[in-house]
C-alpha cells in the first residue's frame, strides 16, 4: 500500500471537507456530517464513523507502524486545525468534534500512542458525545445552538 507523505495527508483530509467558499454560511455542523456521512442520507452513523477514522488512521500513520505517535499526531492536529478553520468550524460542536480525536483521548493504555484499535475503538465514545439528542446518530441537529440539550 502506498502511504502518503504527510502534505498529501494533510490535503487528503481537507480533500474530505465540502469546498469552503461558503462555509460561513453553513448550517453548524453541516461541514462535519458532509465529511463522515458517507451514504448521503445526513446522519453519521458508528459504522460510517468507524470506516472514516480508519481512513484518517492510515492517512496519518506514515511510517506504517500502526500506531499514531506524537510526530504523526502533530501533523493529524496541524491538518484539523487547518480544516476547521476554513469551514468556519469554532462553533462548539466542531470543537468537540475536533477534540474527540486528540492523541489524549485516544490513547487508550496510556503509551503515548494511539494504536488502529484504540482509534477505531474510541468511536463509540466519540460518537455518543457528539450526539446530544441521543438518537444514535450524528446530524446537523446535534449541533450550534442544540447542542447541550437534554438527551432523551
């Protein structure tokens, strides 16, 4: 398999955003379901989740190791950052979104790397915390201003 250098990796995951000339005027959230749901049907499921994560592991992972260390998360932050801010994404839900995929909260046995499985592991999680209304799934609804509501 052919790995990425890590500027391509870091175009590949912008190349998974929705083109950003308008993006401030975007539903909040829209950028995010855009990216992971991968059916088209507006909701991110944990299958869909745990398929996109996958492939942001291998984009990163460019020595092959199967591990994200702190090297390889330095360009993974680099690339998030870079990604919310030309989606205009710093409302609170695309924080947390971003957040959610930190080395911190993903680094399951506490190495100071985050293995395929951890990553692929935390998407429950990740999932679940981005789902505010707790309906098993990630839409535009679980963000902006409905975020922090009261789950069902």
């Amino acid at each position: 398999m052919n790995k990425l250098t890590p500027a391509a990796s870091a175009i590949l995951l912008l190349a998974l955003a929705i083109p950003v000339a308008h993006a401030q005027n975007q539903v909040p959230g829209q950028h995010f379901v855009e990216n992971w749901d991968l059916n088209g049907d507006g909701k991110v499921t944990l299958e869909e989740a745990k398929e996109r994560r996958g492939d942001v592991f291998a984009s990163f992972d460019t020595n092959e190791d199967g591990y994200l260390d702190a090297e390889e998360y330095v360009m993974f932050d680099e690339a998030r950052a870079n990604d919310m801010a030309e989606a205009g994404g710093h409302q609170r839900g695309m924080r947390n979104a971003a957040e959610g995929m930190r080395l911190e909260m993903n680094d399951v046995d506490g190495d100071g790397k985050v293995s395929r499985d951890e990553f692929l592991g935390r998407a429950k999680d990740w999932l679940a915390f981005l789902d505010s209304n707790g309906d098993g799934v990630v839409t535009t609804d679980d963000f902006g201003r409905g975020r922090g509501r009261a789950r069902k």
